[in-house]
C-alpha cells in the first residue's frame, strides 16, 4: 500500500510539472507576461539600446532546416531600434516590419533570446546613424519575405535585412558573406524544402549571410542572454 501511495505521489508531481512547463512554454497569455517582465529587466539594467540585434530560435516551419544548414541553433535574428517609450525589432517576417520586442521574445522558442551589440558601439551608433539605419530600414518595410534568400532588394530574408541596414548605414559588414553551396545541404529536411522551392535549380553560387554569421561577428559582444 505505501508502495503504491509512493508511485502515486510521484505520478502526480511529474503530471504537476508537465503542466507548469506547457503552461511556461505553450501558453500565450504567460509567455507574453513573461516577456514583458523580460523587457521591464533589460531597460531598468540599460542592457537594450537602439541597433542591438537580437537573435532566437524560431517556432517557423523552416527553423529546423535553417538549423541543419548552418548548424546553430539561431534561427531568426532582428534589429532593435527604440520608438517613443517601446522597444520594436526591425524583422523580415511576411512582410518585413516593426514588431513590439515583447511580442518578438515571446513568439520565440521558449522565448529564450541573446541580444549582442557592436563593441564600439558607442562610438558608431550615433543618434544621427540609428535614423539613418531607421531609414534604410523603411525601404525595406513592407516588401515579402524572401523563401529563395536571393540577394537582391525585391524580397529580403532576416539576417539579410540587419546586414544591408548596417554595411548601408555603417559601412560594416557583420557576418561574413558566404554562397549557398557553404550550408550543409545533405540532411533530408533540408533537401525537402529546397526541392519545394528551387526544384531542380538550385543556385549554389547564390550570396548568403545566415543568423549565425552574424552572431558570430567578431565585432560583436553579448550584453544579455537568458539561455
């Protein structure tokens, strides 16, 4: 019998705790509440400013193959620009745009998140060059998002986006650009989505520059992670 009271308790404990994490990771209300308590933190300790990127693992139904390809777990990236009392990321989503920061946290996988900034920052990001990284960054608002990650202006993809707002604005380039035959294409997801989009032809001449290039920039410093 307490053999059986014991098993019972631990059976409830672990259905307790299967609960908690759905209700932590799954549910809407509690991952937004979450995330506002995350910003609320990041501004008291002045740990975001305009030009950060932020960087995530996305819910998006190509984040597994971009996770394959380059192998990092860094799926979608954005640029943080601030607007009146908020904080927005500057995003290539469908269509490109401006999206609250906590929603932005929120939407991401588990809603961990790492936020890096230029070493120099307070030299380069003067208050003159985040308007004018703000209105490159316009030029791009609206316009599609790009699944074939060509490197033309007509449509853009995330890492993209902040890398052409940035080397326009800057002169700087971060991330180092690559072509898509770099990427390791073998892994089955993969192949299956290049062969929806490309079919046949797929242009492995094409200019890249993924989320983890961009990460990975030596002119770079992490000023927040909750991973």
């Amino acid at each position: 019998m307490r053999k059986i009271v014991i098993i019972s308790g631990i059976a409830a404990l672990i259905i307790i705790g299967a609960l908690y994490a759905k209700r932590k990771y799954y549910d809407p209300r509690h991952r937004m509440d979450h995330a506002r308590r995350e910003i609320n933190a990041l501004v008291d300790k002045g740990e975001v400013q305009n030009g950060d990127l932020i960087f995530q693992t996305s819910l998006s139904r190509q984040s597994i193959a971009i996770q394959l390809a380059t192998q990092s777990k860094y799926s979608h990236c954005g640029l943080i620009f601030k607007k009146g009392n908020g904080f927005f990321v500057f995003e290539a989503v469908q269509p490109v745009k401006l999206t609250p920061l906590n929603h932005w946290i929120a939407r991401g996988k588990e809603g961990k998140f790492v936020i890096k900034r230029l070493k120099n920052a307070g030299k380069i990001l003067t208050p003159s060059t985040c308007e004018k990284m703000m209105a490159i960054g316009n030029q791009f608002k609206g316009k599609s998002y790009d699944l074939t990650f060509e490197w033309s202006d007509d449509k853009i993809y995330c890492s993209e986006l902040i890398w052409k707002i940035y080397e326009r604005a800057t002169g700087l380039q971060i991330g180092k650009l690559q072509r898509l035959r770099d990427f390791n294409l073998s892994d089955p997801a993969v192949q299956s989505i290049m062969k929806k989009r490309y079919g046949n032809r797929i242009p492995l001449e094409e200019t890249v520059i993924s989320p983890v290039s961009i990460f990975d920039s030596e002119l770079l410093r992490v000023v927040k992670t909750n991973e």
